[in-house]
C-alpha cells in the first residue's frame, strides 16, 4: 500500500469480533489503512488529537458515549476528520440525527463491508453516503400517516431518553449518563407519554418496541 495516498481510518467499538473483522478486511485494501482501534469513547478525542485521522468508524453504542451530540461536538473540533456511524441501531431513527450532527454516513451492520469501504472513500472525497430510500422517506414526512410520522418528531434527546427508559434505567441513572438533572428527565418522558400519546412507561416502551424504534 502505497501510505502516502492511503487513507488512514480509526474504528471505534466495543467488540473486538468487529475489530478483528474489520482489520482483516481492511488488511488488503489499496486505499485504506486501520492505524488505530479504540473500544471506549473517552479515547476517541485524545487520540484524533496525536494522531491524522482522515476518518472514525464509531458504533452508537460504544462504550462512555452518551449522545450523538457528543459527536456534533467532534465533528467542529476535528474538521478534517469525517465521521462514520457503523451500529446496530435503526437506520430510520437515528439518521435524522447523525445528519444534524456532522456525520458523513450512517450504516447499519447488516450491511456489508464493501458498503463500508465505499462510504469511507466517499466520506474522504467531501460526500455524504446515506440509504437513499429512507432520504426519500424523510423527503416525504409531511405526507405520510400519524404512526409513520410520530417517531421522526422526536428530538435526540428525546430518543436518547427513551432508548434508556427501554433498557429499564431510572429516571436519576439516565440523568447520569446524559449529565442532566432528574427534573429534566421526568420533562423529556412526559414529552415522550405525549407524543407517542400513552400513559405510562410500560406503554411507553411497548409503543417504542412496536413502531420499530429500538
């Protein structure tokens, strides 16, 4: 591989079957090159401050990231970099939100990992990769019924909160992690009885479970 034209690429997870995967896969590419794998969030700033990152591969769900907004945040300091999200969480829920955030493309892990290579070379060249039938979806938000609209009314952190309040935390745990007090919290759940128009949490999250939220 020819370094000087390489793009060099970080990947963010959890899981070191992914790491593990992606290096092997990334191993022969012309174009590409893995010169770092981190697993937690906290490491993600400290090292696209050493080191030339043309682009971070992250998952939504890595380890000490709290919110996308956290993201939005690296997206202006690191202005070189561009942004990858590789999740498993639904493309349809948190595309709206990556897009306000800066990140250059959103896939699922379903996909493959020639899609992924595609994305990074697009994202490298200043273009955005996103499935293109849910931009069309999103185009069209203000035709479609009340159930195929209400989940996009959510706000990020209204999704944030929810996707939490599904995985059975407290009020005052969720408060932690997105560094809100627990005042805020109760606000953002009621917010959510009243848009997904339910009357409990139980409710709350089988409405979530059932419009393919989470």
């Amino acid at each position: 591989m020819n370094e000087a034209t390489s793009i060099s690429i970080a990947i963010a997870d959890n899981h070191p079957v992914v790491h593990q995967g992606l290096n092997a896969y990334f191993s022969q590419h012309p174009q590409i090159q893995i010169v770092d794998n981190i697993s937690n969030f906290l490491q993600v700033e400290p090292l696209l401050s050493v080191k030339n990152i043309d682009v971070l591969v992250f998952d939504l769900e890595l380890d000490a990231l709290k919110s996308i907004n956290e993201i939005k945040l690296l997206v202006k300091q690191f202005p070189e970099t561009r942004f990858i999200a590789f999740t498993n969480l639904s493309e349809e829920i948190y595309t709206p939100n990556a897009i306000k955030a800066g990140v250059s493309a959103f896939l699922n892990k379903s996909r493959s990992l020639d899609d992924l290579a595609a994305a990074i070379l697009l994202a490298r060249g200043g273009q955005h990769r996103f499935n293109e039938k849910l931009l069309q979806k999103l185009s069209l938000i203000a035709k479609q019924n009340k159930s195929e609209r209400i989940y996009r009314k959510l706000s990020t952190r209204e999704v944030e909160v929810l996707r939490y309040l599904s995985q059975g935390k407290k009020n005052n745990e969720i408060s932690k992690l997105l560094s809100l007090n627990e005042k805020t919290i109760s606000t953002y759940k009621l917010r959510l009885l009243n848009k997904l128009d339910v009357t409990n949490l139980v409710d709350l999250v089988d409405k979530a479970k059932k419009l393919e939220i989470f």
